[in-house]
C-alpha cells in the first residue's frame, strides 16, 4: 500500500478502493461495482490492523455503484460486523441513493456507533464529521 491507498485486486468490475487517513482510525471505502473476495478479505485485514492500533475504527462508505457480491462474502460481512459493532465508533454513508439514506435511518436504533448518511456532495463534511470524536467518548 502507497501513500495511504491501497488499489482494487485488479482492474476492471472488481472496484474496492481503500485510504486510510495517515494518523487516525479513519479508513475510507469506495465502492464502485463488483467486491471481489480478494477485495473482502483485504478491506477485513486493513480494518482489522487500524483496530488494534487503535482500538476502534470510523468508517466512511463512498458508494458509487454495487455490482455482483457473492451470497458467501455478504454471510462472511454480517459474521465480521456483529463480532465488531463495538469496535466501529462511526460510519459515514455517502452516496447518490435515497434507499440507502432510508435504510441508514432504520439501522441506527440498533447499533451503539453513530451512523449518518451523506450525498456525494458532502463527502468533506462525511470527512469532517467522522474527525470529531464520537458522541459517546
């Protein structure tokens, strides 16, 4: 990984870029179409390595475009995420996709991090808020 991003597997429909902010617990993902499981595992590795150097992790999300998931990775997702919910203060959301707006407001009664969803257009304020601390600390 260079300068704080780390290129998709391979070129072409496999699309998962990730960029940690240099001296924070800060790592973004972008999402632009298909996650591939090299692409899973890697995210999983690199989040994983931000947790225990800080012991948590804020997350923004920049989905641009979903592609085909295979159904096993999306199981292998849900399995990480419930053993890790304490570990991820924040989640920014951002995208151009109103159902995902509604379905960030009905998941955030049930976890303890602060998610907020965010148009493309606010990504510096999604960057910004994810920067201050949590509301919990």
């Amino acid at each position: 990984m260079l300068g704080g991003v780390s290129p998709p597997a391979a070129r072409g429909a496999t699309m998962l870029e990730l960029r940690e902010t240099p001296g924070s617990n800060i790592v973004e993902l972008v999402i632009d179409g298909r996650i591939s499981r090299d692409d899973f595992d890697r995210a999983i590795e690199i989040i994983n390595r931000v947790i225990e150097e800080h012991g948590s992790v804020k997350l923004l999300e920049d989905i641009r475009a979903f592609g085909a998931v295979d159904p096993s990775l999306i199981w292998e997702d849900l399995k990480w995420a419930f053993a890790h919910f304490k570990d991820i203060s924040k989640t920014a959301i951002v995208a151009d996709r109103k159902w995902l707006e509604w379905y960030t407001n009905i998941f955030k009664p049930f976890v303890k991090m602060e998610v907020r969803y965010f148009d493309s257009s606010e990504i510096d304020d999604a960057r910004r808020w994810l920067a201050e601390p949590p509301e919990q600390e």
